[in-house]
C-alpha cells in the first residue's frame, strides 16, 4: 500500500473512532507510550557495551523488563478502561447528569412516579421494542433516549392520529407537548440542544475518567506489582546462581593439618 493510502486510511479510521470521544483516543495514545518507552527499554539493555551490563545481567533484565512492559500495558488498559466505562455508564443510566437534560427530561417527558434513571431506562426499552432503536442502546439508556425520541417524533403521521382521535407509541404520556407538527419542531430543536448539553459532558467526563484511570494505574498500582515480580526475578536469578557456585569441600586436618604418626620416628631423640 502506498504511503500515502496508509496514511489516509489510519486518519480516517483514527477520525471516525475519536473525534467524538477524545477519552478513549487518550487511553489509547498513553498505551502507545508505554509499549514505545518498553521497546527503548529492551533496545538499551540488548544493544548496551557498558561493562557493568554483562551476558549474566542481561539474562535477568531482559525478561524483568519483558514482566514490566506486559504489567504497564496490562493494568493501564484493565484499570483506565474500567474507570472510564464506569463514568461513562453513570450517566448514562441518569445516575449523574448535567442540570438542563435533567430539568429537560423531568419537565417535558416524565409523568410517572418513577426515578430519573428508571424513566429513561424504560423509554428506552420501549423504543427498542418497537424497533426505533438497536438493542445495543439497552446500555446507553440516555443516548438511546435523545436518538429514539427524535426519530418517533419526526416519523409522527398528525392525519392518522386525528383520524383515531389518539397517539399510541413510547412517548403517549407526552402527547400534549407535541400534539401539533409546530409544537412538534419547537421540541426537536429543544431536543438538539439538550443532547448537544449532554455530548458535551458525557466528552469531559470520558477525559476526565481516563485521566484517573491512568493516574491510578500508573502512578499507584503499577508500582507495587511491578516491584512485587521484579523481587520475583531478583530472588530466581539468585538462586539460580547460587545452585552453579562450586561448593568448597572441607579436607580433615587429620591428613594435613598435622604430621601423620608415620613420621614420628624421625622426631624421636637418638639414644
């Protein structure tokens, strides 16, 4: 492939996943670093002349640092991934939330006695039901709820609904906020502009999570385990070395330690 051709390939491809979600492009530029830093790493220490690095110290620091790189990249993914799709899956199960959704939603929409987080969860699932949505918004309850309520409302027929003097569909219980096509668009361009709140947010939120996730990962957790298994490695390679040394044997002083009785003959006095 032409260099050029790769080069528009990977932006493009880099564009559609994290131009939206600069989160996960973090985490995913700070996993490139580690494994670079890793690779640097091995190079010095195989290509390295210093004296004090000998063949037996490589043999110990190659696969300690091998242990390192795996340990860095590991617990930086597992760790910053799990913070960020925890903060990620708050708000988007109305557990966390910015005032103008919240007002939003609680104003025009929610007429039941239920809690915020379970009111989108089940608007949710009845667009699902119907077919507005994919199941893979059953996650991502308040984005399923922006996406499937802007795609009934704009699919609404005004003639039918007169003709049977009433609005079935997930969003019955509203019908009053929306019962003209003016009222209707009035809301959609509300709607916009709630869930441009909501992206916003849910954009800062995934940078501010993958922050921690690597503060922590990095800065607290990586290095207890990575001393733990380079004290492994330390106490492997000492007895290993250890069991090549040649064990000294002790001679009794009984042989040369003192004459043997067969030379006293030549130390008695002459008569």
């Amino acid at each position: 492939m032409p260099l050029n051709k790769a080069v528009e390939s990977i932006s493009t491809y880099s564009f559609k996943n994290f131009a939206t979600n600069p989160g996960k492009a973090l985490m995913h530029l700070g996993a490139v670093g580690l494994g670079l830093s890793c690779l640097a790493q091995l190079f010095m220490i195989v290509s390295s002349t210093d004296k004090e690095i000998d063949r037996k110290n490589k043999k110990f620091l190659i696969p300690q640092e091998i242990a390192d790189g795996a340990i860095n990249l590991g617990l930086y993914y597992t760790i910053t991934s799990g913070i960020r799709k925890m903060g990620d899956s708050l708000l988007e199960k109305g557990a966390i939330s910015t005032r103008k959704p919240f007002e939003f939603i609680v104003k025009d929409f929610k007429t039941t006695n239920n809690s915020f987080g379970d009111y989108i969860k089940g608007v949710t699932e009845e667009f699902v039901a119907v077919e507005a949505l994919n199941e893979k918004y059953m996650c991502k309850p308040m984005s399923g709820f922006f996406k499937g309520t802007k795609k009934v409302l704009g699919k609404i027929n005004y003639e039918k609904v007169a003709r049977e003097g009433k609005y079935e569909g997930p969003l019955k219980d509203s019908f009053e906020k929306f019962n003209t096509p003016a009222a209707r668009d009035k809301l959609l361009d509300t709607i916009k502009e709630v869930e441009k709140d909501f992206t916003k947010f849910k954009t800062g939120l995934g940078v501010l999570t993958t922050v921690i996730g690597s503060v922590i990962a990095c800065s607290i957790i990586t290095p207890i385990v990575r001393n733990a298994v380079a004290n492994h490695f330390q106490k492997k390679a000492l007895a290993k070395e250890n069991t090549m040394k040649p064990v000294p044997v002790k001679v009794p002083c009984s042989y040369y330690g003192t004459p043997s009785p067969a030379f006293d003959i030549f130390n008695k006095p002459k008569l």
